[in-house]
C-alpha cells in the first residue's frame, strides 16, 4: 500500500483526514487483506476503495516451506503477470526478516545469481514493495508474531528503483504503520555508486550492504559486469565518503565460490581491503545456481577464522532455505519462462 495515492484517492472522493488514519490502521495494523474488512469505514467507501487502490496487488502463485521450517518463499503474481519472489526467514532468536524485491528480474547480470539470467522485467511500485512485507506481516500476526527486520536482498537492484524503494522504507517505517525500525532494515547494492552517495544523505539510519564478492577488478568484472563501471576505485572511496559522512557501519556480502574468491592468495587481498573501521565482512555460503561450485565447509572456517586473525569484522552468515531455492543468490521464479508475461 503506496500510503500517499491512498490519501489522495481519499482526498479525490471528498473524504475527511480522519478517514486516512482509519484507513492506514485497517491496513497496518490490523493486516486485512481486503477493503470488505475495514469495518471501521462506511460500506460505500470500502466499496469505492477496493474498485480505487485495492489492498492486494498480487496473487499468491506458490508457497514453500523449508525443511527445517525456518523459510517460506513465496511466489507472488503481480497484476500485469509478472512474477516476483519473496522470502521469510525466522530466526531462533525471534528475529522475522522478510527479503524482499525491488525490481521483476535484474539487469546487472551477476554471474553467480539465478535472477540475474532474467533480465529485468520492470521496476517494482512503492506498494508492491510494501505488499511483500504485508504479506507476510499477516502470516506472522496469526502466530502472535510480526515482521522484526526487512533487507532488500531479494530480485533487483534496489538503487536503480532508489525512489520506490526509499518511499516504501519510509511507510515501513511510519510509527503509525508497522513500524519497523530504520536500523532493521537494509538495503543491498551491487555497487551503484551514486546510489550510495544518496543514500549517504537520507536522515533514516538505513543500513548499507555492498555484494562484494571479489577484492580485486580482474575478478569482480568476471562475477559482476556492473565492476566495469564502477570499478573498486570508484566504489570503496564512496563506501568511505558514505561512513564519513554517517558514521555508520557498511556490510560487504562475499560468496565463497571454491577455486575463484576462496583461494589464499585472494583471501590475503581481501583482509587488506577490508581491514578497516566501521567495514563488516559477510561470509556467505554460495548455493549453486549452475554456474559455479561452492566452497566447502572446511575451507569457509578456515576463512573465518584467518579473517578474525587478520582484525577484520567478520561474520559468517546462517543459510536460510537453501533446499527450497529461497538462499541468496537462488531467486528467480523456475516458472518465469512460462508464467512472466
Ligand atoms: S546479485 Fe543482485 S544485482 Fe546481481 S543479478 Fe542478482 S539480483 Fe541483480
């Protein structure tokens, strides 16, 4: 739900500002789905609403549930046919994090990514985005649970949707609306430069990761075409320029890919570029979309544990619904080429 065209379809029927607040209440607070359940408005707006700006903009093509129950991926089918996927990960610390989509498909072509074969399809809308957090906003409230932290790591490159993507953190964020915490929710980019400059200069204390996955250009240009218009020269000096000005903390996200990035001399080259105040390394676990091999469990503590010698913040991320397709790097609906219009 886009909240500003709600106040301005509220506006354009002639209705009161009171109505706006109902209306927001109905929708973030109590999660209905449908205008028809807004029991606090009049029949006849209800009515107007749903034919106006109605609550669902998908329809729910698929869900999945991982083994463990940690994960739901969900497939949904937005109104011009295009699919787009949506992941749930519940962490045994109470943690829910929903990953979410800023675009249908991805132009950036990363080599290692399922959504990036797609191509992009389109920009995603402020209400789609928001939609997918709703979404599962309502499964949770069921359980007596709710949506805890959204990262924008799910299909596309959210700085090149910057002012969708912004607007639907800023309606997450309402405090009048699900209130999600600006530390909570992250937004993740390959590298696009003058997105990291904006966000540098957004008064919400959104945090930045950067997909890094290579600490040299030979390498990072074979993994990602984006490396050859921002090269590592461009794109760490506005990683410093954006801790600088915000002194905040920037995650690097870096697949370990066996034979590639996970050898001991790039390994070396990564600590050096890395080793810095306010960097975070992200070790995750690559899940195999085709293209390459992951590196083994031996070799990924191993890495850890040099990169902790080394002084470098490190963590290694916990893989969340790898045999479902829902893992990093995994998105890209297996039923694009037959259901993407
Ligand atoms: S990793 Fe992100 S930016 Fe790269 S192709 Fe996949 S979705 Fe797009």
């Amino acid at each position: 739900m886009d909240v500003a065209k709600l106040q301005s379809a509220l506006e354009g029927m002639g209705e009161k500002p009171y109505r706006l607040t109902q209306a927001k209440d109905a929708v973030f607070r109590q999660l209905v789905s449908h205008w028809n359940e807004a029991t606090a408005l009049p029949p006849a707006l209800r009515e107007k609403l749903n034919a106006t700006i109605p609550i669902s903009e998908f329809e729910v093509v698929r869900e999945s549930e991982s083994e463990r129950g940690d994960t739901c991926k969900a497939a949904l089918k937005l109104t011009d046919g295009n699919l787009i996927e949506t992941v749930l990960m519940r962490h045994s610390n109470g943690r829910n994090t929903v990953c979410v989509s800023s675009q249908a498909g991805c132009p950036m072509a990363c080599t290692f990514c399922a959504t990036g074969t797609m191509g992009l399809k389109r920009n995603l809308t402020t209400s789609e985005i928001v939609a997918q957090v709703l979404h599962f906003s309502r499964q949770l409230a069921a359980k007596g649970e709710r949506v805890t932290n959204m990262v924008m790591m799910g299909m596309g490159e959210p700085m090149h949707n910057y002012d969708n993507v912004m607007a639907a953190i800023r309606i997450l964020n309402d405090q009048k609306g699900l209130a999600l915490g600006a530390r909570h929710m992250s937004i993740s980019t390959c590298g696009i430069v003058a997105g990291i400059h904006r966000m540098a200069d957004e008064p919400l204390q959104v945090n930045l990761a950067v997909s890094l996955h290579a600490p040299n250009d030979e390498l990072r240009t074979r993994l990602m075409p984006v490396n050859r218009a921002y090269p590592l020269a461009k794109l760490m000096p506005a990683i410093d320029a954006y801790i600088a000005k915000t002194g905040r903390k920037v995650m690097f996200e870096y697949l370990l890919i066996d034979g590639l990035n996970d050898t001991p001399a790039v390994i070396t080259e990564l600590a050096v570029l890395l080793k810095k105040p306010l960097y975070h390394l992200n070790l995750i676990k690559y899940h195999t979309t085709g293209a390459f091999v992951s590196t083994g469990r031996d070799r990924r503590t191993e890495i850890l544990d040099y990169m902790k010698k080394a002084f470098v913040s490190v963590t290694h991320r916990i893989t969340f619904g790898e045999d479902i397709d829902a893992a990093c790097g995994q998105l890209a609906n297996k039923h694009s080429k037959t259901e993407v219009v």
